[in-house]
C-alpha cells in the first residue's frame, strides 16, 4: 500500500471525532493529550475539536448553579 491511502493522524483524529460525535462518550485522556500535541491551541479550541459544541455546552451547564433548578438538580430548597 501506497502512504496515500493511509489516512494522517491528524485525519485519522477528525475522522473519529466525526463518528464519535454520533454515539458521544467522554474522550480518553490519551486523546486530548494527542490533540494537545497537535493542535496547541486554547482549551476551548481543543474542546470544540474534541466533541464540538455539544460538550462545551455540556461543560457550561454543569458548572453554573444558577441554571440547576432547570434541570432537575438540587435547586437548595428541598432535602431530598
């Protein structure tokens, strides 16, 4: 085989987060160490290639407690 037909890491590393994006699960360690290497860019930039807009709005959602009671977290009134 011709090194042509070989996807580069770097394709290889967009391709999978495309499939991944369909069936989301948090990325490995390994993998944002890779992207690191690559890309050495913002944290945000590497979060949006990572998983793309979904995750950073997850991110953004979890860490604001004013947004809590929205969702069904504790919202400080109950004790449950």
């Amino acid at each position: 085989m011709s090194k042509y037909s070989q996807p580069t890491e770097k394709q290889e590393l967009v391709l999978n987060t495309v499939r991944d994006r369909k069936y989301w699960r948090p990325p490995t360690f390994q993998r944002i160490a890779d992207i690191v290497k690559m890309e050495k860019k913002s944290v945000y930039r590497i979060l949006k290639i990572l998983e793309g807009k979904d995750l950073l709005e997850r991110v953004d959602d979890y860490y604001h407690p004013r947004e809590w009671a929205y969702d069904n977290r504790w919202d400080g009134t109950s004790n449950e």
